[in-house]
C-alpha cells in the first residue's frame, strides 16, 4: 500500500510538472504571436512591453551582424521610427511557423520559428514576399509574465559570390 500512495504522489508531482510547462510554452506561444500582431498593427509601445529592460535584438545575414538594438528604450525608439518611416506607407505581416522550444526552465526559455515577411503598399494588389528567415529568441519568466531577452533574426541569404574554387 505504501508504494501504491508513493507511486500516486509521484504520478501527480509528474503530472503538475507537465502541466506547468504546457502552461509555460502556451504563454510564450501567445508572446510570440503578439510579437506579429503588435509590429505589424505599428503598435510601438506595446511591442516594446515585450522585452525585458535589458533586452537586445540582433539581425544576422549570414555572418555580418546588420543591426542591433540595445535596451527597451532603444527598441522602442527603433520601433516608432521603423512604424513612422521606413514603413509608414505598407502593411507588413510577419507569418511565423515552425516554434520549437530548444530549453526551458521555469524561468528561461530559447525558441526558434520560421518566419516569412511580407509587405504590401496601397499600389500592391497582392502582398509582397520582403523577408524569410529564422527568429531565435531567448525568454526570460517574470512577474508580470515572459518577456524576450533577446531576439535574433537570422536573415535568409544565398551568397553568389564566386571565388576561384567555384569557377573550376
């Protein structure tokens, strides 16, 4: 009988173990999809909320780091003047597939996800294929829920560049 009530307390402790990390990944699911909507909405201040104070953001095209953004602040001026400038005159759409957790903790997580960018402007009758890469994406637990430490998007690129070896 000992082992029966043993073997039951384990049952459940395994059982709340799942379920909080089924809880933990569905929050940073809906964080990852508020990161599309709040971005493509030009919603600059609620897409900064998503990231930690101390936060970066990296965009890699092979191995030449093309931008970075250090901090919530910057984020969120890099975001207001991306939403005002850059593309005041399209709508963008960042369609995302493929979330894989690589870890997670109770307190800290790694994702990765495909994405596809597209963009379309009022003289566009369809939209248009911008971007594709992969988003990989460290999370951080905090008391007001998950919130992105650090984002890198690892741009697709070909790189058509012959060198000496290609040519022979």
């Amino acid at each position: 009988m000992k082992k029966l009530i043993t073997s039951a307390f384990l049952m459940m402790l395994v059982s709340i173990s799942c379920a909080d990390e089924i809880a933990d990944k569905f929050a940073i699911s809906e964080m990852l999809a508020e990161y599309s909507y709040r971005w493509d909405a030009k919603a600059s201040e609620e897409f900064a909320d998503l990231f930690t104070d101390d936060s970066v953001l990296e965009t890699w095209r092979g191995e030449v780091l093309v931008n970075k953004v250090e901090g919530k602040q910057n984020i969120l001026g890099y975001a207001e003047q991306s939403h005002k400038v850059r593309l005041i005159d399209r709508q963008t759409r960042h369609h995302f597939s493929g979330l894989v957790f690589k870890t997670l903790s109770e307190t800290a997580a790694i994702t990765e996800n495909m994405a596809l960018i597209t963009h379309q402007t009022a003289d566009d009758q369809q939209p248009i294929i911008r971007s594709s890469g992969v988003y990989r994406i460290s999370w951080e637990k905090k008391s007001e829920g998950w919130k992105m430490s650090k984002r890198i998007l690892f741009v697709d690129s070909l790189d058509f560049t012959l060198n000496d070896d290609a040519v022979r």
